[in-house]
C-alpha cells in the first residue's frame, strides 16, 4: 500500500509507521510535490495495489500527472494538512480512514494483526 501526501513530510510517512508492522501489508510512502522528501514515481504506482491519498487534489494530480498508466486503486482518506508527524489526532484519524479500506482490501480470509 502506498500512502500519498503533498511533500511526504508529516500525513504519508505517519501513516507508513502505523502500518509497517503490520505483517500482512507492504507499505511505503511518498509526495507528489517537487521538495517532497521522496517524491511519486511511476515505479511506486506500479509497486502498489492500492494508494491512499489525503485529499481529492492529491488524486487529481496523479491521475493527470500519469494519464495512460495503469493506475491502481486510489483512495481519498480527507486527512487535513494541518497536523504534524506523529500527531495523536494524526493517528486517530488516520487508522478510522483506513483500518476500514484496509479490511475490504484484503478480505476477510486475511487475518487481523496480532492474530493467528
């Protein structure tokens, strides 16, 4: 899963911690804007089956910025920029936009984390 912000500064790099140990996903993280600290490349929307994006410009942009590409599924989380890395409110808000996507993507034969 890959997660999508503007400069991959405070929103995707959070959301790539929450989920990291999660073992039955591979995640990573990335912004779409010129200074981000890991930039969007066609090599991540190829990597990935599903991007989470933090609002509907950021989906707009890919789209527009990738036209003819084979797009994975992208989702809009609605995750206001306002809040720093690491932020509880951040994680919060975070895991209730996600946790839910997470669960229709992998189906219910997967299991949760920490459970056998």
């Amino acid at each position: 899963m890959l997660f999508v912000c503007a400069l991959n500064q405070w929103r995707s790099p959070t959301a790539e911690v929450l989920y990291r140990g999660d073992p039955r996903l591979e995640v990573r993280s990335a912004g779409i804007r010129s200074g981000a600290k890991r930039r969007l490349g066609l090599g991540d929307l190829k990597w990935a089956d599903a991007v989470f994006v933090m609002d509907t410009d950021q989906k707009h942009w890919i789209r527009e910025q990738f036209k003819g590409v084979a797009l994975p599924r992208i989702l809009v989380l609605d995750i206001p920029g306002s809040l720093h890395y690491m932020d509880p409110m951040l994680q919060e808000l975070l895991r209730q936009a996600i946790d839910p996507e997470i669960g229709a993507l992998l189906g219910p034969e997967a299991p949760a984390e920490g459970k056998d």
